[in-house]
C-alpha cells in the first residue's frame, strides 16, 4: 500500500515539528489530523496543513 500525502509528511518532518503541533496550530486534534493524511488531501487541506507548519517553523525560530 502507497503511503498518502509523502510532500506533506516530509514537511513536517523537515520543520522539526511533531504531527500533534501542526494539528494544535490548525486547532484540530491530532487523530483528525492523522486521519486526513491516510486519504489524498484536497488543496484546501493542504494549504491550512502548510500554513500550520509555516507558523509553527516561525514560532519556533522566536523561541530559539
């Protein structure tokens, strides 16, 4: 089986956030989160999750 959403996994993993971080930022939880990766995302799903990771990335550079 073909794992779904390889661009958007590798983001996350790439901004050093955590899966359950990017669904905080989107104010889902992180099973719903987890759930919308099994199944290809619509673009709106993608861009919310991007823009999750974009400001989690910038948050994370203020606190560092």
């Amino acid at each position: 089986m073909k794992q779904q959403n390889v661009d958007v996994r590798a983001a996350i993993k790439a901004s050093g956030l955590k899966q359950y971080e990017v669904a905080t930022l989107m104010n889902v939880s992180a099973s719903y989160l987890s759930q919308l990766l099994l199944q290809p995302l619509s673009e709106g799903h993608k861009k919310r999750i991007m823009a999750a990771i974009k400001q989690g990335e910038s948050l994370k550079g203020e606190q560092e």
